[in-house]
C-alpha cells in the first residue's frame, strides 16, 4: 500500500478529499513515503518534531523505560522519570516561578487542566462568582471542548456552539493590520480594550485570561508589540485575574528560547507545554503552576481536582525526559536560536518581496506567512479560491510540507501558512527549504492568476 484516500482502508481520516501518502520511516528533518518519495517536513509534523525524526537518543531512553515500567496510576504512585523532568523544567522556569508539574497527554489535555486550575484556585480563595474567563481572537488552545471554547476559531464554533462555553474575547495584536504605530501604541490599545472587556463582563467574575504569547497559526505567528504583556499583566494584575500562557506549540526551543514567555517579559500564573516536549515520540504534555497556589489548594480542599488516566505515566514522562536531555547535551536551542536568524534573514531576503506576499512575522525557527491579493491594500484572496490549500498541495507535489490557516481577517478570509521546522535543522537544510518554498509560492499565484 502506497497511499490512501477515502473510502480505502478503515481509519477515519480527517479529509475525506485527498490521498494520503503512506511513510514508511523518517530521519532528521525528512519523511519518506513507501514510493520512494522524500518531504522535507517544514512545519516538525504539526509542530512537534522538535529533536528530528529517527532520533536514536530518544528512541532508546523511551525503550529503556518501557522495559521496566510503562503505565501507572499518577493518582497512586509517581515515578523516576516524571520526579526528574519536573525538577529540570521547575529550574528552567524559576525566573517565571513556576515549580510544579502535571503530565498529561496532549495540548488540549492541559489546556482543560490549566483552566480548571484556575478556576478551582478562585472557588479556594472564596471567589465563587468568578466564573468568565478571556480568550483572544483569533486564537487556538485546542480541541476539547473547553480549550475549544477558549479558541477564536468561528468555524469551529459554527458547528460546536452549542456544545461550547461562552468566553469573552479580545483582539489579538497583530501588527501587519493595526491602524496605527504598532510598537508605540498598540500595547495601550490592547490594554485598553482588555480593560473595557473586564468592565463589561464584571471584573471579580473572571477568573482567567488565556493567551499564546507568540501567536500561532491562527494568527500567523504575530509577535506582540513593544510593552504588551507589561499594560496587560498590570490590567490582570489590578483585577485579580490570573494570566494562562499557552505555550503548546511556541515553547520548547520554537522561539529561540526554552520559554516563550520569558524574552517578552510575560511572567504567567501558569503555563502549558506540549509538542516539542514530547518531540513527537509520545503524547506528553505540561502543566507548570506556583507552589504558593498549591499552599493554598492544601489549606483548602487538599487536593487539585483533576486526573487522567495518563496521569504522570512513565512511558510519556520518558519521552519528555529524554528529548530535553538531548537539548542539552546537543545545545539544541542555542542552535535554533542561531538558525532562527538566519531562517528569518533569508525570509525577509528571499521571500518577502514576491508579490502576493503580505506579511512575514514570527520569531526563532517559527514564520507565519500572509499572502494577499493587493499588497498596496492589504486586501486579502476571496475564501472561494483557496489560495493556501492550492500552496500546500504545490508543496506535496515538490516534497515540501506546510500548515495552512485561514479566516484570520474576519473569520472568513484570509489566508497564511506557518512554516517551523525540526529545530535540528542545518544552515544547508535551511537553503533547501527557503528555496522550495519560492518555487512553490511563485507557482502557486502563478496558477492563481
């Protein structure tokens, strides 16, 4: 078998509208499918590869701790390998002074337990009519229902809204369509407007604001302007709001540093990792909280109210454990760090200029890509030409993968794609990418003409 595509075999794939290639095996930054092709996987997966595919390193440390012990109950017993990795990433993050950790299985999983540590602090504390918490939009923290409902994604809601929460949103900053000076004035626009927020909705009944700090595909990869997360913590701060920094897919090394919060001056009440902890060898992710909330959860009821079946399972925890080691030893974020801005100079050299290009932002070895149809008017293509699915089948055809997102305009259109690879990627690597990249984006529009 080579390929499928719907209705062959039994698993329900998420398009019912395109083949998929069969891979047969991965290394570095490469994918190889059992027709002999090879994509230079330009987005790690789905953001996660972070480490590179085929890494033995890896491979082996999950192995090792699969012989002796694969799964155990979180809620009963604790295990080696969770004990360590939670003491190296509580003295990662001790300049954010987060120093605890939960272990779940994916994002959206610890997206749900971050909110509902929030809340359950509130109802601790006595503030049981805190009950609202703030998203921005456009935004994404997942699939499940409340990370869901946490997400700016109107088409999601469309089909799930009466499934959903309803949550308070504001408007993600976004410098390539902001009216004004974006660093000089947009940290006290969007200060302002999360302000007005809380006014309308009652600032003692919210109990969270949920954010990335870097955006990413739904919004391209924007970085915030200059003083963003100074106004808007001292906002949260006034109000007793606690601050949620997802870092699900801009943690981990994605950005240049281990932390995503930290260089922006960010300093979250709890925060979320995922992808590229895991490095894609098993379904991992983090929940960091303070342990001067979990003082009071004692003092309280005792416990935090949430557990998985998954909770704190060694065969996860080895992964994760196993992937920052080899960060370590490798120097893997100074290295992307390095590659990042190179990645970005040849960006800004090579691909910037094409002419349906709008916009490049990003940070590290993560770039967001808005192409639009008048640069002069920033006007973006009509949703009925698909422009970025047209972008990403080029890049299946010429063995490059991509990751589109539309609707970032005004929910409807608008279209970019996020480009982040492994961050093992080489300065040679780096070329090969740049350069399928043009070819596709040029004909791509030239097609679209």
């Amino acid at each position: 078998m080579t390929q499928v595509r719907y209705p062959d075999g039994n698993v329900l794939l998420r398009n019912l509208n395109r083949d998929f290639p069969m891979i047969s095996h991965g290394k570095g930054i490469y994918l190889y499918d059992t027709n002999g092709n090879r994509y230079l996987d330009a987005v790690s997966g789905a953001l996660v590869v972070s480490v590179g595919h085929g890494n033995q390193y890896v491979v082996d440390r999950i192995a090792s701790q699969l012989s002796r012990v694969a799964y155990i109950n979180g809620t009963q017993f604790t295990s080696m390998s969770a004990e360590v990795l939670a003491g190296r990433l509580s003295n990662l993050a001790a300049p954010l002074e987060l120093n605890r950790c939960a272990f779940l299985s994916s994002g959206s999983e610890a997206v749900e337990a971050a909110i509902k540590f929030a809340r359950q602090l509130a109802v601790e504390r006595g503030e049981v009519e805190r009950t609202k918490l703030i998203a921005r939009n456009p935004s994404y923290h997942g699939n499940t229902l409340y990370a869901l409902s946490a997400s700016g994604r109107p088409h999601y809601k469309k089909a799930f809204g009466p499934l959903l929460k309803e949550v308070s949103t504001v408007s993600a900053p976004y410098q390539y369509r902001f009216p004004s000076d974006y660093h000089k004035e947009g940290a006290d626009h969007y200060a302002r407007e999360l302000e007005v927020v809380i006014n309308r909705e009652g600032g003692k009944n919210i109990f969270a604001f949920i954010l990335e700090p870097i955006m990413g595909s739904a919004m391209g990869a924007a970085v915030p302007p200059a003083g963003y997360y100074e106004k808007i913590q001292a906002v949260c701060r006034k109000y007793g709001i606690l601050m949620v920094a997802d870092e699900v897919l801009v943690g981990c090394g994605r950005t240049g540093t281990f932390f995503a919060s930290e260089p922006l001056g960010l300093k979250p009440d709890m925060l979320v990792l995922g992808k590229g902890i895991n490095g894609g060898y098993a379904p991992l992710s983090v929940l960091m909280v303070k342990d001067s909330h979990l003082q009071e959860m004692k003092k309280g009821t005792g416990n935090f109210m949430h557990a998985q079946t998954f909770l704190q399972a060694p065969c996860m925890t080895a992964a994760g454990l196993a992937v920052l080691e080899f960060m370590e030893h490798q120097h893997t974020i100074e290295h992307a760090a390095k590659m990042g801005e190179l990645f970005h100079a040849k960006l800004q050299e090579q691909i910037a200029p094409l002419p349906n290009v709008g916009c490049i932002n990003g940070k590290g070895l993560l770039a967001g890509i808005e192409f639009v149809d008048d640069k002069k008017i920033k006007a973006p293509y009509p949703r009925a030409k698909r422009i970025v699915e047209g972008l990403v089948a080029k890049g299946f055809e010429k063995g490059l993968t991509l990751w589109p997102n539309v609707g970032h305009v005004d929910g409807t259109n608008g279209d970019l794609i996020l480009v982040g690879p492994p961050l093992i990627i080489s300065a040679v690597e780096l070329d090969e990418l740049i350069g399928r990249l043009k070819e596709c984006i040029l004909e791509t529009f030239q097609g679209s003409a």
